[in-house]
C-alpha cells in the first residue's frame, strides 16, 4: 500500500489521530486515536529524516479550514489502562505525569548491570516506548532485539521505574529504539534532599587553615560525605571546600563553607587509613545551591542513589 507524506499542519494537534502515523520502514509512530503534540511530532520528524507517512486508503487529510468527516477508525492494540488488575498508579505514564520529549532516561540491562543515558522520543500508548540509542564515548551502543532492560525516569519528585524489553533496534534513517510498553509501573518518592553516589576531587581548608585534597563520594543539595587522608577538623568545625562540577559540557567551580556534623575512621584501599566526613554546607549562594541541584537530579536520572 502506497505510503503518503503527511505535514506537520496536516496533523491535528492535541486532538484524536484519524489515521495511523507511520516512518518510512512502515513502523507505526503514532495509532489512529492518539493525541500527540506539536513538539512530539516535531522531534520525531527531526529524527527521521524522512518525515512521516499515512497509508493510502486509511484517511484523506483534511484540507484546510477544512474538518475530515468521520470514518470508522482500525482497532488499535490494546492500551494499558485496559490491562487487568493494575490500579491507576501501576500505568504507564502515571497519573499526572506527561514526559517530555527529549527526557532524559536510564537504561540498565538485567543480563550485564550496564547502565546506559538515554532520551524520550514519544511513546505509542499501549505499544512501545521510542528513544534514542544510547552512546559510550562517542560510539553507539548495540542491543539485541528482546534484550531485557530496567528504565528509570525521574518525573518531577519521583523516580519512574519499570521493566521493559528491546522490541527492535532501528538504524534507518537514524538510530533509535521501541521499548517494549510497560505491563507495570513503580514510583519512588524522593527525598526532600536526595543524595546521591559521585567522585569528585576536592580542594580541603582544615578548620586549623591546613590544605589538603580529599574526595566528594556522596552529594546532595546541602551537603555532602568527604573522603580525606587526614584530619581536617572535629565534628562542629567549619572546613572550606572547593571543588569541580559539569553537566553535559558545562563546568562551574564550586567554593562552599561547610560544618562537620560527622567524623568516623575508615579503611580504603589496599588498607589505607582514612577518615569519613559527614558535613553539612553553610550560607550557599544561589547560583551554586542552583548548580548543586542540577548536579544531583542529573546524577539521580543516571540511577546513582545513595
């Protein structure tokens, strides 16, 4: 059957697909029925480049000014709210929640443990999810179709997660991946300050104004557990850090006063002896209580929890 472009103002916005939307592989897009926005559509036209297609014979496009009259509509699969025994919390997307294209996700897969960043295309309710194909230093990642895969999304306070599978790996015209749609969801409420795993390199001013270098190992937004050699000071001193963050390709000098609310002896590597510092950051400047945020939920949407 006979594929036909179909434009951007040929689709109705916000409103139920008369017709389903295909790539030019004849994958579905989007079912008859649907309602999809201006900036779903214009990520997925962006990503294939090929733009998308109606088959001939489904629908007419409406002209325009112009409304279609009605046609009876092809049964789309099955969605996932009609799925039985799952409470309104257990779906897909959950209730108040609408994903935004371009989110950023994490996928790890059950059979190794790797953990990949991925980003949200648009999902067919009750079919598949699309993303992006994942990168590792610049190369893409290959996965086999039927893969199993667990997705975290971190949506407003919370943390989405679910098990999925690998429908199809697609390379033509660009590279991107249908996930499997979710049987069942789960959300995990975040801490009012979430902490989460990192390695970061610090520069230490000791409470008796000695300098030393130490390592940021857990972070949060107002806080954070220091790795040192040697002492820096006693629980209730007031020690200075200075250290590093990027996201993506931007960088920022962090320079924060902290007080030393914990102080314990550890063992690191090889035997080594060295302290743990819990401690808690004072008088934070907006700019940098802004960067420390940021830092953090990108670390959360890459699944590094505490």
């Amino acid at each position: 059957m006979k594929m036909i472009p179909v434009t951007l103002d040929q689709i109705p916005l916000g409103q139920a697909l008369p017709w389903p939307l295909y790539d030019k592989e004849g994958n579905v897009m989007f079912y008859d029925g649907e309602e999809i926005s201006a900036q779903q559509v214009q990520l997925l036209s962006s990503v294939l480049e090929d733009g998308l297609f109606r088959r001939e014979g489904e629908a007419a496009a409406p002209a325009d000014g112009q409304e279609e009259s009605p046609k009876p509509k092809a049964k789309a699969k099955p969605a996932a709210a009609e799925k039985p025994d799952l409470a309104p919390g257990e779906l897909f997307p959950p209730p108040g929640i609408r994903p935004q294209v371009g989110e950023r996700l994490q996928l790890r897969l059950l059979n190794s443990g790797a953990n990949y960043v991925s980003r949200l295309v648009g999902y067919i309710k009750g079919h598949s999810i699309i993303v992006t194909t994942p990168a590792d230093q610049g190369q893409l990642i290959e996965f086999i179709d039927g893969e199993q895969v667990e997705v975290r999304m971190l949506t407003g306070s919370e943390i989405t997660l679910f098990r999925s599978a690998i429908l199809r790996s697609c390379i033509s015209p660009t590279h991107y991946l249908h996930l499997e749609y979710p049987a069942k969801v789960s959300r995990q409420k975040l801490r009012q300050s979430p902490w989460v795993k990192v390695d970061i390199g610090a520069d230490v001013v000791g409470a008796a104004g000695a300098q030393t270098r130490g390592r940021i190992i857990n972070l949060s937004g107002n806080g954070a557990k220091l790795v040192t050699t040697g002492s820096v000071g006693m629980e209730r001193d007031t020690i200075h850090l200075a250290f590093p963050v990027s996201i993506d390709d931007i960088r920022a000098d962090l320079s924060l006063d902290a007080v030393i609310r914990r102080a314990a002896a550890g063992e690191g590597t090889k035997g080594r002896k060295i302290l743990e510092y819990g401690v808690e950051f004072s008088h934070i400047p907006p700019e940098q209580v802004l960067w420390l945020r940021c830092l953090v939920f990108e670390r959360i949407a890459k699944g590094h929890l505490a």
